[in-house]
C-alpha cells in the first residue's frame, strides 16, 4: 500500500523519486526503516523513537543512503536500548537502536543516533529538546539533513 502510494504521489506531482524521505514516529519510525530496509521508495529517512524491527543482519536495498535516528534518553515506550517498555501499550521486545545502527550500517547506509537528553517518548518532548539544543528549529534541523535547506 505504502509502495503505492508514493509512486502515485510521486507520479501525479511529478516529484523527483531520487529525492523521497520520511519522517517517522514510534510505529510510524519502525515503518520508515522498513522501507528503507526492503524498498528503493527512499533515499534518506528521520526515524523518531523507533528502531528496527526486522529480524535481519543486513538491508541490501539500503546501500549508499542515510538515516537520522532520533530517540529520547528518557523512552520508557520503546526503550532506546531495546527490550520491553515500562510506559508502552504493547508487549514487544524491542531491538535496540544500536542493533538498527549495526544493521544498516552493514548494508553500506549511514546511520547517525541522536540521542535527545532529558526527552522520552513523547514527540512533543522531543521536538522541544532539539529546538532546545540547537539554534534551530526541529523542522529546520529535519530540512538540513534531508538536504532541503542549505547549511547555515
């Protein structure tokens, strides 16, 4: 479905397929990653509380693209370092955002973890924390990896 999608959006708004991303949250984070992992669709993706939920050693499809994982310190939902959350609706063990880093890696992507201090599950949290940090807005922070903003 999601593959569908984009290649009609993609299609109907004569969008450049060289240059499609994604930014994710929680599932939507795990979702973002899958795609990079089993798809051409994207060429580079924010994955946001969320890691890697395929049980794989490498991601061949992801060769020569990058990811900006972005996860809270403080994630009781979906533990940054992997396992069952506290806080989470489910009851999924997790992988750790390093596994997802490892993997990816493997494959030949780059794969950065920004790790947002004193931010835990909550989008809202984290946006605040990076806007926080930087001079910058998450928004602006998101543009400059994509490459949709020049550098500053």
């Amino acid at each position: 479905y999601i593959g569908r999608a984009i290649t009609y959006l993609a299609d109907k708004y004569h969008v450049d397929t060289n240059k499609i991303s994604a930014i994710g949250h929680s599932n939507g984070a795990m979702m973002s990653q899958r795609l990079m992992c089993e798809t051409d669709l994207l060429q580079a993706a924010i994955p946001i509380s969320g890691p890697l939920m395929l049980d794989v050693k490498t991601c061949p499809k992801a060769q020569g693209k990058k990811i900006l994982a972005i996860h809270g310190a403080l994630d009781e939902n979906v533990p940054l370092n992997g396992g069952y959350g506290t806080k989470g609706v489910t009851n999924i063990k997790f992988a750790p955002q390093s596994q997802s880093k490892a993997v990816f890696e493997a494959s030949g992507a780059e794969y950065t973890i920004d790790v947002v201090q004193g931010a835990d599950h909550s989008l809202a949290a984290i946006i605040d924390a990076v806007g926080k940090r930087y001079e910058r807005n998450f928004s602006q922070e998101a543009a400059l990896f994509l490459g949709l903003a020049p550098k500053y």
